[in-house]
C-alpha cells in the first residue's frame, strides 16, 4: 500500500531525525527537513536525467515536498 504524501514526508524526516538507531542522539528538525527536501529533489532530477528510463509520479513527489515544508 502507497503512503500518502503526508505520510511519506513524515517517515523521510523521522528518518533523517534518527539515522543511527544504535544511539540516543537525535538530530535538529530543521536539519532532518533540509535532508529529506534534497532527497526528494534528487527524485525529482532523476526524471530530468533519464526521461522515460524512470517511473515517476512526479505529482506525488511534489506534494511530499510541500508536506515536509509544513512541518
């Protein structure tokens, strides 16, 4: 099943929020954000790279992106 784009903006943050799940540190918010927006825009170049050698819901990816700027 297919996260919503609310959804995957909040597992690519808390992601980059808790990358090393062997310690206790966690890293800024603000930071996570920054992160999982440059991945999410690396999606979205990968299309630019190689149009048609990619399946890409580019719709989708661009409402995740707005999602994790309202966070």
């Amino acid at each position: 099943m297919r996260l919503t784009p609310k959804e995957k903006a909040d597992e690519l943050v808390l992601r980059y929020l808790r990358i090393d799940n062997n310690t206790k540190e966690w890293f800024n918010l603000y930071i996570a954000k920054q992160c999982a927006l440059i991945a999410v825009d690396e999606i979205l170049k990968a299309r630019e790279v190689s149009p048609g050698g990619l399946i890409l819901d580019e719709d989708y990816w661009l409402e995740v992106k707005e999602e994790i700027i309202k966070l």
